[in-house]
C-alpha cells in the first residue's frame, strides 16, 4: 500500500501512477456489476458499461471537483452508471422491469435523486462494500497478529484487554494495531465513503 497521504482519488489524478488505477478498478468494477444486476443487464453488456463509466472516469477525474462534500465520488459515479443504464435501455428501446416491479426508468429517475430512499439504500451499499473491498486491499499490508488484533477489536466486539490476553500481546500494542489498520483504511476511503 501507498504509504503517502494521498488517497486514491488523488492517485489517480496523476497519470503515471497505474497502480492506483488498478485498485480504483479493482474496488470498483465489482460494486458495478452488482450495481447493475438489479437492471437486467446480461453479463457482457453489464462488462460494456462498466468499460464505459471507467473510461468517462479516466478521461475526467482530473476535472472532477469532490470540494471535500460527502458523498462526493459516490454520487458522480452514481450518476455516470445512472447515464449510461439510461442510454442502454433507450437506445435497446426496451421496457424492462427492474427489481420491485417500476421500470427500470422509473428506478434510473430515482437515483438522480439523492433523498430518494433509493438512492440512500444504493449509498449505504456503495459505503458498505468500498469499506469491505478496501479492508480486503489493506490486510496484506500488516503482519497477522496486528490484523487479528484490530479484527477482533473492530468486528468481534472484544475488548482491548481481553485481546491482549489471548493474543500475548502488551495492552498498547492492541490499541496501536487497531489505530494502525483504521489509519490505512481512514487513508485508502478518504474522499470515497462519508466515514470509514
């Protein structure tokens, strides 16, 4: 992992860093895909439009403005899948139903609206699944007794001492590889998720 305090967002701003590229790739393309199951979008067409918002990425991060608003990334993302569903339908000239019966329209206007429960729902998702990608990315970064530590503090719900304990672990080291892993992961999501 970068070790910089640049995020990802900036990363990939700078044109020679390919890397970062591949992780926005890597994190993203997934979420997509399941982005756009919902829409009946068959494989290889779902592939086509993440192939496209990508590139409207590559060719625009360095205009985008996050003006450190949250939600920022997310929503221009969401609206690119958004414009692209939208002109995939129309130019098929199909009236597919979506998942709970709307026609995927119906569904495509409601995302353009950001307080719709919709969009709130496709938000929560988004920061759900960026959070779960990136922690997948981070964890190979640190040793396995550090990881197992904040894991067991974070997601297991032990406490710092009852860790320490079973880890034979000092009680400071507990707490310094949990505060470790969350500044990595505070560091990857900044700019991508409201709060990691």
């Amino acid at each position: 992992m970068d070790e910089t305090s640049l995020s990802l967002l900036a990363r990939v701003r700078q044109p020679t860093d390919s890397s970062s590229w591949e992780r926005l790739v890597n994190l993203y393309a997934p979420l997509m895909r399941g982005w756009l199951r919902p829409y009946g979008v068959q494989d290889a067409d779902a592939e086509d439009l993440i192939q496209d918002v990508l590139a409207v990425v590559a060719r625009e991060i360095s205009q985008f403005d996050h003006n450190q608003r949250p939600g920022a990334f997310r929503r221009w993302l969401r609206t690119l899948v958004v414009h692209r569903l939208r002109h995939f339908w129309r130019s098929n000239g199909n009236r597919q139903l979506a998942v709970g019966g709307t026609s995927v329209l119906e569904q495509l206007h409601q995302l353009e609206d950001e307080t719709s429960r919709l969009s709130r729902i496709w938000n929560q998702q988004h920061d759900r699944d960026v959070i779960a990608r990136l922690l997948e990315l981070v964890r190979p970064t640190f040793l396995p007794k550090t990881w197992t530590a904040f894991h067991r503090q974070m997601f297991d719900g032990q406490s710092a001492e009852q860790v320490a304990a079973e880890l034979g672990m000092a009680l400071g080291s507990v707490y310094m590889a949990r505060n470790r892993v969350l500044s990595a992961l505070r560091r990857e999501a900044s700019g991508l998720v409201d709060s990691p």
